[in-house]
C-alpha cells in the first residue's frame, strides 16, 4: 500500500509532531508533505524522513514568522496534486487537509483542530496580537477561507477527531461526523520514575504562546505567592517574565531526560489555556501528579474532577487562584494517576489508528512498531 502523509508546517515542535512521528514509525519511508520545513528547528531525525516543501519554503523569513502568509497555505495546499498513492493521511491542524488527489486515493484526516483563525478569527487575532492592516485583510477573505475549508472537508473520506472538544468542531463547522482517537503520549517513559514526595513548586511545561494563557496563571499565582516554576519558551517570554513576581520562576526549555524528574516533583501541573487536546498534562499524570485544568477543551476528555486532578471553570485568575486554594495533594493517589493516564498510551493511539485504517481500507495490511518490542495488532 503506497501512503502519504499530510502535515501543515515544520518549523516547531507541539504536539502535532508527537502524531506525526508515530504515524512515521507506523508508515517507514512515506513521503511527508508540508508547506514549509526548516532542519534546524527540528529534531536531527527528521532529516532522516522524505520530507516535501511546497514553494512556500522558499518565502523570506518564514520559518521563523509562519502567520503572516497565513493567506497563503490553502494557496499551496490547494495546488498540491497527489498522484500514486492509495491512501493520504493529513495530520491537520490547518490547510493541509485541501490537497488534490484522484478519485480512487483515500483521504483520512487526523484533525488536530478546525483552523483556529478561521472559524474563532476574533479570538485568535486578539491572542495573536495581529495588526489593524492584516486584521483588515484576513475580514475580507474570511468567508471565502470558510467555504474554501468546508469544500475541502467535502473531500476527506474520513475524519479521526483528537477529542471530543474537537470532534464537536468538526460537525459545527464541516458537518460531518468522526471517530475519536487520543493523540499518542509516551506515558511508558515515566513508568520507572519513582514515586517521590512532592516538591513546592506548582508547574507549566508550555510553548509561551497567547492562546496557552499563561498570563492568567502568573496573575493567580502573583495574587497566590506560590510558587510557580514555567518549562518552555516563546515569543510572549519577555512580556511575561515582565509581568510575573519573584515567586514566578522561567526555566526555559527543558531537556526531555529532565522533564520527567520535574513533573514527578511539582505538587500540580497547572492547565489554565483551552487546549484541543494537551499532551503535557497527560504526562504528568504519567509521572503521578494530578493536573488543576480550566474546565473546557481537550482536558475534559482526560480530567477528572477529585480523580486526575481539579478543574476550575471560569477562565479567570480568581477561579484559577480558587482552585488552587481548593487543591488538596493528599486527596490523590499516583498509582491512580499513573493507571489513568496508561489509557492515552502511545500504543493504545498506534494499535486504534491501525484499526480504522484497515476498517477504511477494506484490506489486511501489517504493522510492526519500529522502536518498541510489543507490535500493534489493531485490536
């Protein structure tokens, strides 16, 4: 079965290239497509995969500033014609689900997200802080973007949705249905880190992005005075360390084989953004320690209240500084945590995308994993 994959950019790392890199190992040698891809930005072993630029690769500074010609993608996606292939995978969080391809190729779209800045253009120009000319531009075309979107939803023979936030998305805006698989979270890397007496910090492991709102959680923990340690980097870092207090620690990027040690010694991980899905919270959960989530998006699906952790349901600095207040570390249990988190394993997402795979396909194909010593058997 000849396959390829669809994915929208490669210029970051998030949780897209999480699904991306499993759905490499579950497809060795498939030629991945994508609008732009600097090496440099990502992992050594990306170099190793068929990786296929459009001709946006080539604009003047864009890989390291993507959403100016955000105009542009359905452009290039839109214009990429697949021939040869039996089935195309797009891992979408954007426009690379509008690819052109011959009747008899089938089309499964991994949803990440209907594209945010065009059905929540508001809220995402807001967050983005994009400027008065280009929020002017993007008005214009919004309802053709719309109707380019659902035009190319048409096409896809079938949808996985991420969660049920986002399969919800995707009968709002394309009405049509989905099927719901988990992303994949390499819970297994937290399974011999042993269980240890929390530290006193509480914990954000995020790209410094708007829509992550981390801002809301350095003003509850500004009123707290707790103290709050933040792992990761972004363009918001400067005007975020501007605003925290002393009690607010930036840690930067943190290198995978300390990111384990550090989840497993906070006392929470804090979830203040709506998240399609999250893959960090899951981890920490992973590695035994309960998550305090605001109470919409992707954390419903994995949050459970006095559970998995706290949800606070008023995306406010007082509801989050309430619900830290509320949080009580003896009320939960890290055999309970870790157990709960297992059902969102890595395995569990190849052995489902498998399934639906062959369910779509109509015809047995094999798969061994490439990097584990159990197989996915589709079951």
């Amino acid at each position: 079965m000849k396959v390829a994959i669809v994915h929208d950019w490669l210029n970051q790392l998030g949780g897209a290239e999480g699904v991306l890199e499993v759905l490499a190992e579950i497809f060795p040698g498939a030629p991945i497509y994508t609008s732009i891809y600097s090496p440099t930005a990502m992992p050594a072993s990306y170099r190793r995969w068929d990786i296929r630029p459009t001709w946006m690769d080539r604009l003047p500074a864009i890989h390291r500033r993507h959403q100016p010609y955000l105009l542009l993608y359905p452009i290039a996606f839109g214009n990429l014609r697949l021939e040869g292939y039996d089935l195309v995978i797009s891992n979408k969080s954007a426009f690379c689900f509008g690819v052109r391809l011959p009747p008899e190729t089938v089309h499964l779209c991994y949803c990440l997200t209907p594209t945010r800045f065009v059905w929540d253009l508001d809220s995402y120009v807001e967050r983005e802080r994009i400027g008065p000319l280009a929020r002017r531009l993007i008005r214009v075309f919004i309802r053709r973007l719309q109707r380019w979107e659902q035009q190319a939803a048409n096409r896809v023979h079938r949808f996985i949705a991420i969660s049920r936030e986002v399969q919800m998305r995707i009968r709002r805006y394309y009405d049509r249905d989905s099927t719901i698989i988990y992303p994949p979270v390499d819970t297994r890397r937290f399974a011999s880190i042993s269980v240890q007496e929390p530290d006193h910090y509480f914990l954000i492991v995020s790209r410094l992005v708007p829509y992550k709102r981390i801002d809301l959680a350095i003003q509850a923990f500004n009123q707290l005075r707790l103290p709050l340690w933040i792992a990761g980097d972004g363009r918001d870092r400067a005007s975020l360390e501007r605003m925290a207090q002393p009690n607010v620690r930036f840690l930067g990027r943190v290198p995978d084989e300390e990111l384990g040690p550090l989840l497993a010694r906070c006392r929470a991980f804090i979830l203040p953004g709506k998240e399609d899905f999250g893959i960090t919270p899951v981890e920490a959960m992973a590695a035994g320690r309960p998550v305090i989530a605001y109470g919409g998006g992707g954390a419903l699906d994995y949050v459970i209240d006095g559970l998995s952790g706290i949800l606070f349901h008023e995306q406010t600095a007082e509801a989050l500084a309430d619900a830290v207040l509320r949080f009580n570390q003896a009320a939960f249990d890290p055999a309970v945590l870790r157990a709960h988190a297992g059902q969102f394993d890595r395995e569990r997402f190849q052995a489902r995308m498998v399934s639906c795979i062959r369910e779509q396909m109509g015809e047995p194909w094999s798969y061994v994993s490439t990097d584990r010593s159990s197989s996915a058997d589709g079951g």
